[in-house]
C-alpha cells in the first residue's frame, strides 16, 4: 500500500474526498500526513477527524523557503511518505521538495491546462467567457502548472451560470476525477519503486 503525504492550505474538499476514498477502499493507499502552511485552516480539523497526523508550519517561521522545504520534508521521512498529492496547496513547491520527489509530487488544478494556469483559474475561465473549462491533474514541476498531464475531464460553461454555480460543478468533478485518477496511478506503478 503506498504512503502518501497530501497538502493543503484551506478548507480541504479534495483532501476529504481523497481521505473518503481511501476509506471505502477505491484508492488503495494509506495518508500519512498532512502539510499545511496556514495553521488555522479547516483542512487540519479534517484531518483531525480522520485520524491523519497533521504538520503545520508557516513559511514565516522559517529563514528561507530551502529551511521552510526542509522543515517539511523531514515531517515526510519521519512519516514515510512516498508521494506527495497537492489538494488545495498555495504554494510553489521549490527545489528541496522537488529534488527529493521528482516524479512523485501530483497535483490538481481548476482548468484545462495550459489554459489558465495559476491562482483563480475558474474566475479567469469565467471572466474571458470560454465554453469549455473543466479540471486537470499533472505532475509537478519547477513551473507554474507546467508539469506532465495525468488526466483531464472537460466541463461546459452554461451561458448564463453564476461563477458560485460553475464553481461548485468544477469541485464535483475535483472530488470525482482526483481519487480516481490517483488510484490508476498507483494500480499502474504497482511493483514499480
């Protein structure tokens, strides 16, 4: 069963959907921690109620992002974390995470990539009147949202849809497609280290 670390900074919808998931038994994988830079973001408590040990840390505690980096990924040695699953994570991963799991870092994102990468992708989705937005997963690399496609599933704008209305859609695919997409992932690498 493999370890992984999910991260998060907010409210946490895709971490529970994952921690859900992994409760019913359709992603066979054990969380091992969450990392979350904002200490009083719901996501904790949720993690609190699933029984998943939780590190909280802000980035101002520490010198530099390299220090911040290595505060967390000590945590994931300690925890034995085999990749990490952004969920809600606002910040850049830099290179002391990136070198230690290239390759295994994975994260989600509101938009068909590369169209509107970055912070507020369904607001610039909505704001440019597009047709089509939808949601991607990919790997993460040292840019913004430029990392290998994994999956994506398209979603079409209604015509006179409120931004809160195509805002909840986009997270019901989120919660659907990144569980899903996690546990063909990991049923592919099976026996692969």
């Amino acid at each position: 069963m493999r370890k992984l670390a999910i991260f998060a900074s907010g409210n946490g919808s895709n971490f529970q959907a994952l921690a859900d998931s992994v409760q019913k038994g359709t992603l066979d994988a054990e969380i091992v921690l969450l990392v979350c830079d904002k200490k009083d973001a719901f996501v904790i408590q949720r993690a609190k109620e699933a029984g998943i040990p939780a590190f909280s840390c802000s980035p101002k505690e520490y010198e530099n992002k390299a220090a911040y980096e290595q505060a967390i990924l000590d945590q994931l040695h300690i925890a034995d974390a085999e990749m990490i699953i952004l969920a809600g994570y606002m910040r850049l991963i830099g290179p002391t995470l990136l070198s230690a799991y290239r390759g295994r870092i994975i994260n989600i994102h509101p938009s068909l990539l590369p169209a509107f990468p970055g912070l507020n992708a369904i607001e610039q989705a909505y704001e440019k009147g597009v047709k089509v937005t939808g949601v991607t997963i990919h790997y993460v690399d040292e840019g913004v949202d430029t990392g290998p496609i994994i999956a994506q599933e398209a979603l079409q704008i209604e015509g006179s849809e409120a931004i809160e209305t195509l805002t909840a859609r986009v997270h019901r695919v989120e919660h659907a497609l990144y569980p899903k997409t996690i546990a063909a992932l990991l049923k592919k690498s099976e026996g692969v280290t």
